[in-house]
C-alpha cells in the first residue's frame, strides 16, 4: 500500500457536454491491466456536494477519471454500473464511496434430485472475479475471504500454501492501494467455470504432500491417499463434521461431484 500525505484532486472531464467535475480522493484502489490501463476497483472523494454527486455519477456510468498524483496524471478507467456508491452531506460538504462489486455469480438451474441425490442442490458457478478488501497484511482475513468467495472446501491449515499457490499462479492478484489514512490491502481472485483453477491448486497441494488434513498422516480411519478435493471432502465433513468451504445445509457445491481422471 502507498501511504499518502495529501489529499489527490481528481477529475473527470466530458469534452461533448463540456462539463468538468473535480474532488479531493483520500483512498484509491485500482488494477493494472497491461502497461497502459489501470481499472478503478474503489475510491472515496470529498468536495463541494453537487461535485460529488455528479463525479459518483460519471463513475458509476463508466467515466474515465484523472487523478492528480503530483509527479503526472494517473488515468482511471470505471466500469459502468459495477460499484457499490454511497453518498453522504454534511452542509456545504459531501463525501462519496464506490467500491466495485464481484461479478453476476447467478447459478445456473439446479440438476434434477436423480441427478444430484436426494436433499441436495447441485450449483453450476459461472466464471468469475472476486474483489477482496481486507485489514493490511491481514493473511487470516485474506483466505477467510478467498473461502468466502469460493465453492472450494478450504481449512486453516491450507492458508500458507494455497495463498501463496493462488498468488504465483495468478489466481489472486494484489490490487495497487494509494490512502491517506486507511491501512488496507486489496485483491481481485479470479475464478474460473466452478472453480477448477482453485481445485487444482487444492488438490495439487494434496497430491504432493504441502498440504494434508491435520492429524491424518498415517491415519488408520482412511484419510492416507486422499489427494483430490472430492475425497478430501467427503472424509473431512464425515469424521470432522465441520464447516469447509461453502457447504451449507441441503445444498452441495458443483464441484463435490468432480471426479478424480481415471
């Protein structure tokens, strides 16, 4: 994160309306998307209310923002209609926060109970990215929120390894933070049609040994030669019975139906 010591102007400028909006922004959050694109993830600005009202609007539609950073121009480029806004006053002041929200994950229709077995719903998760804020350098509340956002069934003991894996692999990708006065961190977890890229991860980690289930190793009770997340969680939940991944009642994550290749 880059710590700041003053406020950042920014600006967006419509040249076929001929309207220019200016704030001050004390938290910027974006992505670099190859050398010349950087992806507004979240913002918060303060300044004259109708400017900040008109600037979380432009934002919000999609506009292109000009951050001041003293040394040149940042360019900013919003997403429409992909953030979260909230606008407040305080008489001739106001401020405005838009964070950006994950993709759609809308799940596809659930597969017949003959399909599926009886009692549970079998989810289909599309592709998606996944934006994570959390406290800076904050690695338990990181992967609580990668388990979050996921299908994968995940345990604490997995936390190094599978963050450190999601990272190198480019499944999880820190986001530039430049603040004034918050400590944060922030990421943009990419997932791929029912999470097979974080399967793999998981499972390679069980496959050579950096990852097992605590107490297992050499475990009479069945648990030695699980090395792919359908036995691993099958195991886990019956002898554990504890919470891992997204397992709620009656219903089952698409990806408890992968079947080890043959």
């Amino acid at each position: 994160m880059n710590s700041r010591s003053r406020l950042i102007p920014v600006s967006y400028y419509n040249a076929s309306q001929e309207v220019r909006l200016s704030a001050y922004a004390d938290t910027i959050v974006y992505e670099q998307n190859g050398p010349n694109r950087n992806i507004l993830r979240a913002i918060r600005f303060g300044g004259y209310p109708e400017m900040v009202r008109g600037l979380a609007d432009a934002v919000y539609a999609g506009g292109t923002l000009d951050a001041n950073m003293g040394d040149g121009p940042l360019w900013l480029e919003s997403q429409a209609k992909r953030y979260r806004r909230q606008v407040t006053h305080d008489g001739v002041y106001a401020e405005a926060t838009l964070l950006a929200i994950d993709d759609d994950q809308e799940m596809k229709t659930p597969k017949s109970e003959e399909d599926r077995g009886e009692g549970h719903e079998e989810m289909d998760l599309p592709p998606r990215k996944c934006i994570i804020f959390c406290p800076e350098n904050d690695r338990d509340r990181l992967f609580e929120e990668v388990d979050r956002k996921t299908a994968v069934p995940l345990i604490p003991e997995f936390r190094d390894y599978v963050l450190d894996e999601l990272e190198r692999r480019g499944i999880l990708k820190r986001l530039q933070v430049i603040s004034l006065r918050e400590k944060l961190d922030a990421w943009v977890l990419y997932c791929r049609q029912d999470d097979e890229n974080i399967i793999s991860v998981v499972e390679d980690g069980l496959k050579s040994g950096a990852i097992s289930i605590p107490g297992t190793v050499s475990d009479p009770n069945g648990f030695d030669g699980v090395e792919n997340v359908t036995g691993y969680e099958f195991l886990h939940q019956a002898q554990v019975q504890g919470h891992v991944g997204r397992m709620h009642r009656g219903r089952t994550p698409r990806v408890q139906q992968r079947q080890r290749p043959g």
